[in-house]
C-alpha cells in the first residue's frame, strides 16, 4: 500500500490488519510454499527437456510433462504453465547444445520446475550388439565409452541449469528410463527373451549412472523403471505399438511418479 493512500480513511488500517490476519492464515502447498508466498499472481513455470519421450512421439496423447502441469497446478493451487523442449532423437551431446540457445536459457532462467529425461539415444549404435546379447559378459561392456560419455555430457547439463537460475530455487526431476529400447511384446517378438533381458540390463547400468550424477549435482532422479516394470504389471499396456515410446497410459504413469516424487521431498 503506497503512503498517498494511508490515512484517507478510519477504516483502511482496520482493513490492513484484517488482510494481514488472512494472509497469516492462507494455506501452504508442499514443496512450493516459499515460491507461492513470493509469486502469488504468477504462473509456475514447468521446462521440459529430452528426448521422443517427453516429446510425446508414436502417442496421440497429452505428454507427460503437460499431464504433470495439470496435477502439480492441482496440487499446488497455482496456475502453471508448461514449455516441453524435448525433441525426437535427441541424445545428452544434443540437450547440451540446445542449452546454448538465448530463447531456452530464457526459458530456463524463468522456470521454478525443470524436467529433464535423455540418454536413451546415446546407445542406439550398440542396439543390435545388445539385443543380440554380445555386449560382453556383462552385457554392458559394448557401451561402456557410451555410458561415460553419457555421464559426462548430463553432468555438464545440470551444471548448466543451475547456472542459469543463478541460486534461485529449482526442482530439477531428473527420469531414468524403463527400458533404453523396444519392449513388452514388440520387443520379445523381434529378438526374444534373451534379447530383451540385455536390454534391460543395459537399461539398470544406464539408469545408474543418470540417478548418480542427478544425485551429485544436486538433483531429484525419479525412478520410473519400476513403476512401468514392477511384478504383475505388463508393460505393453503401457506402451505405444511401436514398443518403443509410452502410450497414454504410460504418460500418465510418469506424470504421476513425477508429482509423487516432487511431494515427498
């Protein structure tokens, strides 16, 4: 309230202390309470990164960085708006370059939420040796320059998001993958059992290292290889027909997981 306006009347003082008494008494949203009380008119922005899968590709469907906004505004109470970066094909070497872009570090600067999902794409040179397990005896081993270079390029990915928010406070969510290939159905028939085990052998060492780094620089990794693999579940139904991308269903399965991550901290 400006000083011109105090005085003009007995009962602007009476009414201050009443808005005060209400605005101590207004409720506070897990996870967002600081940001709300600081921005209470302002959308909360959600920046999505990655690859075909936040992209939403090979589904006819909302994505899941856009379900999200809808349950984190539901949550939270708060309007929120959502920018999905992601793009098909992108590797971790790519999101570090989209990073340089002035209109994505904009983006950046101005977002409370940050989602990042990438790596899947770093190994699609090693798919046939993987699938046809002779990635070593581990079956890992083939991609082992692949997982270091994943690392490093994700590392120096978060290293500059938290840059450019300069201190401010972020929630970066940071998804593993429930399997860096084709799965469920598509995939036991193109190269069977024993196929579809390497994969997702590979697909635990890769999620390993992404839940290291996000966890060194300070991130929250989210784990959605256990909600889309867990026992009794099959995970065709939540895939689109190309085995390979989630469909609606799966979307709004990692929507769900991201929301209970952010809630729980």
């Amino acid at each position: 309230m400006s000083r011109s306006r105090v005085g003009r009347s007995l009962l602007r003082p009476l009414l201050g202390m009443i808005l005060m008494v209400v605005g101590l008494a207004s409720p506070s949203w897990s996870g967002y309470a600081d940001s709300t009380a600081r921005h209470p008119t302002t959308d909360l922005l959600v920046v999505a990164f990655g690859d075909s899968v936040p992209s939403g590709y090979a589904c006819d469907c909302r994505p899941f960085p856009k379900i999200y906004g809808s349950l984190l505004s539901a949550s939270t109470g708060r309007s929120v708006r959502v920018e999905n970066r992601a793009i098909n094909g992108l590797t971790t070497s790519g999101l570090l370059s989209q990073l340089r872009s002035h209109d994505v570090q904009n983006a950046v600067r101005a977002s409370e939420v940050v989602l990042v999902t990438i790596g899947a794409n770093d190994f699609g040179g090693r798919h046939d040796q993987v699938v046809q397990d002779r990635c070593g005896r581990r079956g890992t081993e083939c991609a082992r320059d692949d997982l270091t270079s994943m690392r490093a390029h994700l590392s120096a990915v978060l290293a500059r998001i938290e840059s450019l928010r300069h201190g401010s406070p972020t929630t970066v969510l940071v998804t593993g993958y429930w399997n860096v290939f084709e799965d469920g159905d598509v995939a036991l028939a193109a190269y069977g059992k024993s196929g579809l085990r390497a994969s997702l052998r590979l697909t635990r060492r890769a999620n390993a290292e992404i839940r290291s780094v996000a966890t060194d620089a300070g991130a929250r990794y989210v784990d959605i290889y256990h909600p889309f693999e867990s026992a009794g579940r099959d995970v065709t139904t939540l895939l689109a027909p190309d085995g390979d991308h989630p469909d609606a269903a799966g979307h709004r399965l990692i929507a769900r997981t991201l929301l209970r991550a952010e809630l729980s901290a």
